[in-house]
C-alpha cells in the first residue's frame, strides 16, 4: 500500500495532532519540567562532595554549619521517687533537684 516511509510518517504525524493535539502542550510543559529536575539532581549530586562556605559579611557572620560537632557534659540522673539507689539507672523523666 505505502511504498514509501515518509508517506507512513506523514499521517501517523496528522493523526497524532488530529487526536492529541489538546494533550500536547500538557506533555510539553511535564517533559519540561522532568528535565529542570533531573537537571538540578545531576548538579547537586556533583556538588556533594563539595563543601560550600559562605563568605563571611558584616551584616551576616558565618554561622556553625550544622553537621559541625557540639561538645557536651554527660550528666547522669540523679536518684528517681521511687528508686532506693542513687546510681542514676532512671528513666530521665523526674525533676532534678
């Protein structure tokens, strides 16, 4: 019937814009923005390994980042109402005194 391709091309072409003509716009603007996703993972999943610092202003002082390490003091709990030995086994819901 068709002896050539293009011919073929050309009404699966037609029919795709007689038939999905309205959907066209809606599959190019999610097409669009699948790409700017994909698009921002590949640069953070190149900037990952790299630290960024903030330059240090006047009116904005460089803060702890939040992965930095907090020193503390572990304190043990004292003797619970209830609890004969004070050896600070409780369950750390009373009040210290």
């Amino acid at each position: 019937m068709f002896r050539e391709p293009w011919v073929l091309g050309i009404i699966i072409l037609v029919a795709i814009l007689l038939f999905a003509g309205p959907k066209l716009p809606g599959l190019a603007r999610n097409l669009g923005q699948s790409m700017r996703i994909i698009k921002s993972e590949v640069k953070e999943m190149k900037n990952d390994g790299k630290e960024d610092k903030p330059a240090a202003t006047p009116e904005a002082p460089v803060a702890a980042t939040p992965e930095a390490p907090v020193e503390g003091k572990i304190v043990n709990n004292p003797t619970q109402p209830g609890s004969a030995s004070g050896d600070g086994t409780g369950t750390g819901t009373g009040a210290q005194s």
